[in-house]
C-alpha cells in the first residue's frame, strides 16, 4: 500500500516510534526486505528514534540474527506470539471475555 511506510506513529518516553505492522498469514514469514524498509524510516523521517515490525505472522529465520546489533535500539521486531502476550497485556483483565488462540 501507499501509507508512508509505517502503520502506526507512536510516543513513548520522549520517543517516537514508528511501527510497520503486517497481517500476514502464520505461513507467509516477513522477510529482510521488510525489515529494511521499516529501518529506512530512521533516515527517512529524521525525528525517528525506533522503527518496529510488528506480524501476525513470523519473522524468516535469519532476520533476528541478521538485525541483532540495531535490536532494541533502534528496531523493535514483534512476532505473533509477542503481539498476542502483548494485546493480552494491555485488553481486559477478564480473561473469561478474551478469545485469543497462540
């Protein structure tokens, strides 16, 4: 799509934070491409202090090696499981109302 790059524009502690989330199929992984292009928002945006990808799916196999010396820094990579304990974490605290599978 033509959004710019990023989904969701974030502060946090005097940070800004933008997020590239993606709704993918379990299956299709999110690849270094995708990565890169989420880092390109550091250079791109100039008052950008993190960039995240955040999946519904899985990150390919080499990406959290690959981009392990920008990670927590400057990039932020949520996987399926995070983004779940992560919605779990901020939705209601009655878990009987919740309908989240992992």
């Amino acid at each position: 799509s033509h959004d710019g790059g990023f989904d969701i524009a974030a502060r946090k502690h005097h940070r800004r934070i933008l997020d590239d989330a993606k709704a993918y199929k379990p299956a299709l992984l999110v690849d270094h491409r995708i990565v890169r292009a989420a880092l390109g928002l550091l250079t791109e945006h100039k008052d950008v202090d993190q960039a995240r990808v955040t999946t519904t799916s899985w990150f390919a196999p080499m990406v959290f090696p690959d981009f392990k010396h920008l990670i927590p820094g400057k990039l932020m990579l949520r996987d399926r499981r995070q983004l779940l304990r992560w919605l779990g974490s901020i939705g209601p605290k009655d878990r009987s109302r919740n309908c989240v599978d992992g």
